[in-house]
C-alpha cells in the first residue's frame, strides 16, 4: 500500500539517512526527503513542506532543537527527535520546545515506521471540527497553519519564509509587545548578534505586504524603545 504522506528526515550520518529512507519506503511512504545539516534541514522543510520531521539534536552546524524552534514557528507538523542522548532531562527539553517523539539510538528503523504510521492514523482519526481550530483568525486576518496560506480579507497575500514565520509569531501573539531579540530568536532560532537590522527589514517587507499603507502601519505597529506589536482587535481559534 502506497502512503501519501511527506517525511524529512535530518541527520549527519549518511547509514542512518540511507536506512530509514529504504525502510519507510519499503513500508509504503513514497515520498522520503534527507537532510544532513541544520540548515538544509529547515531548507527542505520550507520547500517540501513535509507532514512529519524526524530531526537529529546533533547536527554538523547546530541543534535540531533549534530547527525544530524554526519550525514550531510556523507549523504544527509532528515532530520526532533522534538522538544518541539517554538521559531524561534531554527527552524533557526535546518535548517542552515542541516535540511529539523521542527515539534513542540505536534504535529499530521499522520500529520508527510504525510510530511514523500510528502518529498518522491518529491524525486521521481527528474529528473535523478539531482540524478547522488550526486556522486562526484575528481581524482581517486568516491564517491556515497546516497550508501556510495568509488570507486578508479573503485574500491571499504572499509571503516569503520567515515574513510567514514572523507574521505567525505576532498573529499568536496580538496586541502584545515583543522585542526584536525575541522575534529573532523565534523566528531565525539563532544566536541574536546582529538581529536588530535582520528584524526591521522583514518587518518593512511585511507591512509592504499586509499595511493598506506601509508608511503609516495601522497592524504591525512599532512601540519605541520596546519592540513590534500586531495590533487587532479579536482573536479567535
């Protein structure tokens, strides 16, 4: 039986990709993606659009808790860490910034499938009315979490990646204040030097694309001295 479903998988050691990519595709998944990086990591998941992630915590260029910030930042998909750590206090980290497994290696690749096919049948088995709240909505805005589609007014607006990641933030977010760090480090989930600059000009690009007047925000407004709030006047899931 052919399954539908998306999976990534990042992880620096190649055995490890080739194994469990031959294993789920014998177990049915046709489509398996690979990443060996951090970054190619959140490449894939921004291009794929996967609808589950197996992450790696030690990679080559960072945390896969990092990456899994970068992706909590702009969906829900299930998440399952692999890592070599045993000890409790990493399964509870790994859980606390968004996980919904944890797999210890060594581990049994078919194993791992069939949590991959029972983490999916739950899904499914989700009443309708539970899978409408991950679309949110607050003023004109409207945001699908599971299709990244941003709809203002009924219509859609284009955002890039991290526009998507920073709009998110704020939209969960209304009508309070956040710093420019905190947006960076949601959002990029990287150390802050240097974040200011990173920040302003996304949000300039954003206002261009959600303001009626970008010069003159009546949403995405500024609070001297303080940081960025998204102004609005109801919240709903």
């Amino acid at each position: 039986m052919s399954l539908s479903q998306k999976i990534l998988i990042v992880d620096d050691e190649e055995d490890i990709l080739k194994l469990l990519k031959t294993v789920l595709i014998k177990e049915g998944f046709e489509h398996v993606h690979t990443a060996a990086t951090a970054n190619e990591g959140w490449r894939k998941f921004q291009d794929k659009q996967p609808d589950l992630v197996i992450l790696d915590i030690m990679l080559p260029d960072g945390e896969g808790y990092d990456v899994c910030k970068q992706i909590r930042s702009v969906s829900n998909v299930p998440i399952f860490f692999l890592s070599a750590k045993t000890e409790e206090i990493d399964k509870i980290l790994g859980f606390a910034i968004g996980g919904d497994d944890y797999i210890t290696k060594p581990f049994s690749p078919k194993e791992v499938a069939y949590r991959i096919k029972a983490r999916f049948r739950r899904a499914e088995a989700v009443p309708e009315e539970e899978k409408k709240d991950r679309i949110l909505k607050a003023g004109p805005f409207e945001l699908n979490e599971q299709t990244f589609e941003l709809k203002k007014n009924g219509e859609i607006i284009e955002l890039k990646p991290k526009e998507l990641g920073l709009f998110t933030h704020l939209l969960k977010h209304p009508n309070r204040i956040i710093s420019k760090e905190s947006l960076y480090d949601q959002v990029w989930g990287e150390e802050s030097f240097g974040y200011d600059n990173t920040v302003m000009v996304h949000v300039r690009r954003l206002r261009e694309k959600i303001e009626d007047d970008p010069s003159n925000p009546q949403f995405l407004v500024t609070v001297k001295g303080l940081g960025y709030k998204l102004a609005l006047e109801e919240t709903k899931r």
